[in-house]
C-alpha cells in the first residue's frame, strides 16, 4: 500500500465518479481503476459498489475513510516540516553563534535577517567554535559565526572581521590608570581564559602571543561565563584579554588597551557549500552587520 493509493481513493471518495476522480488526479481512468481494484484485493473486500450511472462507498469504504484521512493529513505535515528545515527555502534555517556574543550584536543580526528574510525563522544555538564545526560537518547546523583560528577547510566563508582585544583589571591593579599595557608588564599575572575545548586553535594562538610577547602567567584560570570572569578578576586571581565592553563594567573594574594588534577576536561566518543559498547569505551579511556594530572592522 502506497499514500498515493490512498490519495487516490480519497479522491474517489469525494468525487463518487471515476472519471472525474481521474481529472483531478491528472491521470486515465483506467490506471485509477486498476488502482482502486489492488487496494480491495490488499483489503479483502470491497470498497465501492460499482453501477452503470452511479458509484458508492460500501460500509468497508465508509469506515476505511475515516482512518485515511488522518493519514494524510499527518503525511502532509511531514512533507511542510522536512521542507522548512532546508537552507534557502521558506522555513527554519539552523545557525551557531559564540556564547560571548554581544547583545548588539545578536540584536542586529536577528533584526537585520528578519528584514531581509521575513518568512524565514533562525533557529539560533549558542555553540563554541569547534562544537560548531562539528555540528556543521555532520549537518545539524546550515551556518555558523566561528573565532578564528579554527579548523575550516572545506567550508565557504565570508569575510573575516576582527576586533582587538584589551586587559580586564582590578581597579586596583598597579597598570590600571597606564593608557597602554605592554603584554610583558603582566608576566607573572594570572590569566582568567576561556576553557580551552571550547576552541583550541584559538587557545594556543593567544598563549603564544602571549609567551612572544613576554608575558608568562603565574596561572591559569577557565571561565565561560562573563559574570563569572569578571568575578575572578575582581578578586585578584588574574586579568582576562577580552575586547572592549559596551557598557559600564561593574565597580572595581577597569579595561585597557594592550600593545599588541594580533591579539584580537577574528570571526567570519562559515557553511558547507552545499548549504549555500540566498538565505545563507542574507544570514551572514546580518551577522556581519551585528558584528560591525560590536566595532569589528
């Protein structure tokens, strides 16, 4: 049995007369019949009572009916929902974004899609660079904003932004009122950083600027959550690189800018070429406009 079949015989419910059943199933009557005759023989009885001027359901029919519907009505939905998870046609499109992601910038990028694609909803996760990749090449995700660098070969990309990063430290802290730290003043500070499986790439590039530059931290401490650093570097267990904030930094901290222009976050957004399409592309140009105004240039 087939849901076409079933269609079929829907069809003839509806119409109670073959000919014009065949119409509007765009087929000859005689393959429609014939169709109609396999699902009585699958069934073991009949469907229809067949006369000269006149068709009718049989009782089977009747009560057949009532069960098919459902079907295909559940079939159906299937077919919309598959149809709005693909990349580039109306529905959903599957997107990664960093956890440290600026609210302006997630604002302007979810605002800025939405212009450009109104039917269109963005199914956002909050994923680290390398869970994003994974989730990209295993085709989970259609597109992703990624730190650089990182492991994409294979992927397209757009262009790749970049905003420099500056100190977070105590109020306190003996460089706080320097208009400009040199990365060697801080050797034997302790360093508050992102784990290093959220992106290891990036993780062993800032370390070995870091060591280029002089500076060797008297520890290392992991933080995903931006609270939680801030909170760390308030307490004096280390000074953290990150960019420059948007808003006021709670009191007691201060932010500088270093003297280093390679240390900076580098993004592009990212996706496999078979996702490509104009709904990809309208995500990454939003994405770039949120991360322009988050000042990455």
């Amino acid at each position: 049995m087939e849901l076409r079949h079933l269609r079929y015989f829907v069809v003839l419910c509806e119409e109670l007369h073959f000919g014009r059943a065949a119409e509007r199933l765009h087929m000859a009557q005689p393959p429609l019949s014939q169709r109609i005759r396999d699902l009585e023989r699958e069934f073991g009885m009949r469907l229809f009572d067949r006369g000269r001027h006149r068709v009718s359901l049989t009782e089977a029919g009747a009560l057949l009916l009532e069960h098919v519907r459902p079907v295909l009505e559940h079939a159906e939905l299937a077919r919309e929902a598959m149809r709005r998870i693909r990349p580039g046609s109306t529905g959903t499109l599957r997107a990664g974004i960093p956890p440290d992601t600026m609210p302006v910038t997630l604002r302007t990028l979810l605002e800025g899609f939405a212009a450009r694609e109104p039917e269109v909803l963005v199914d956002l996760h909050e994923l680290t660079t390398d869970d994003q990749i994974a989730q990209l090449r295993d085709g989970k995700l259609d597109v992703g904003v990624v730190r650089h660098p990182s492991d994409t070969v294979g992927f397209e990309s757009s262009e790749t932004v970049q905003r420099s990063l500056g100190v977070l430290l105590p109020a306190g802290h003996r460089l706080a009122e320097t208009e400009r730290v040199r990365l060697r003043e801080l050797n034997g500070s302790g360093l508050v950083i992102f784990p290093r499986q959220m992106a290891p790439r990036l993780y062993d590039h800032i370390l070995a600027i870091c060591r280029d530059n002089g500076f060797l931290p008297g520890a290392i401490r992991h933080a995903r959550n931006p609270h939680f650093v801030q909170g760390l570097v308030l307490a004096g267990r280390g000074v953290n690189l990150n960019e420059p904030p948007t808003g006021e930094l709670p009191e007691g901290l201060v932010w500088r800018p270093i003297d280093e222009a390679r240390l900076a976050w580098a993004t592009s957004v990212i996706w496999r070429k078979e996702s490509e399409s104009e709904v990809v592309r309208a995500f990454s140009a939003a994405a770039l406009d949120g991360l322009a105004r988050a000042g990455h240039g």
